[in-house]
C-alpha cells in the first residue's frame, strides 16, 4: 500500500510540474511574438541553419547570437546561410562582437566573448 501512495504523490507531482512549466512556455510564447534571434549551442549545424532559413522566410533580418566556444559555429550557419543560398538573395549584414562578464562557478568573474551576426534579406 505505501508504494501505491508514493507513486500517486509522484505522479501528482509529476503532473503539476508539467502544467506550470507548460504555462510558463505558453506566456512566454504568446508575449515574445516572432522570434529574430537564433541563439547558437550545442545542436548540429544543420538545425540551426534550417531555423534561421525558416526565420528569414518570415522576417527580413534575422540575428544569430552565440557565446565562448560556440562562436565558430554561429559563423558557420552564417555563411552557409549566405553562400549556400545565393539564389534566395540572403546575405551578412551587421556583425558585432563583444565580451561579457561571467560569474563562474567558483565564484570569480571571467570575461566570455559573444558575436552576433545579422542575417537579412536582400
């Protein structure tokens, strides 16, 4: 019997974990609207070029942002964006760089380059 109320507590739990973070992503979906900014990790290449693809098919310009090591990455969807679609007219626009101050885990501040490279439509 203590099994029986252990797994319907977990479950329970498990269900309203699920509902608040199910609306926390509604909200956050309904206020954001359409989204310019690809934001690069550690996904394959090809996803993040299919996203911005897909985004520039709706906007004029997209920004791909990327942080630390991820930053060879973000100018690769870049050019494969703008090259590898020549005939769709994209092209690079606006590329900044910067630094950001990072806590890191033991504490200590530490400098984390960023770039952001526009991607619009010609």
């Amino acid at each position: 019997m203590t099994t029986d109320i252990t797994e319907t507590a977990q479950t329970a739990e498990t269900a309203e974990t699920a509902q608040t973070a199910e609306t926390s992503n509604t909200v956050q979906t309904e206020s954001s609207g359409p989204r310019d900014t690809v934001f690069i990790g550690k996904k394959p290449l090809m996803a993040y070029v299919t996203t911005t693809i897909i985004q520039l098919a709706n906007l004029p310009a997209v920004r791909i942002k990327a942080r630390g090591m991820s930053i060879g990455r973000a100018v690769d969807v870049a050019q494969i964006v703008s090259r590898k679609t020549e005939n769709s007219g994209y092209s690079i626009g606006k590329i900044q760089i910067s630094s950001e101050t990072i806590e890191s885990k033991d504490g200590r501040p530490r400098n984390v380059s960023t770039i952001d490279i526009e991607v619009k439509r010609n």
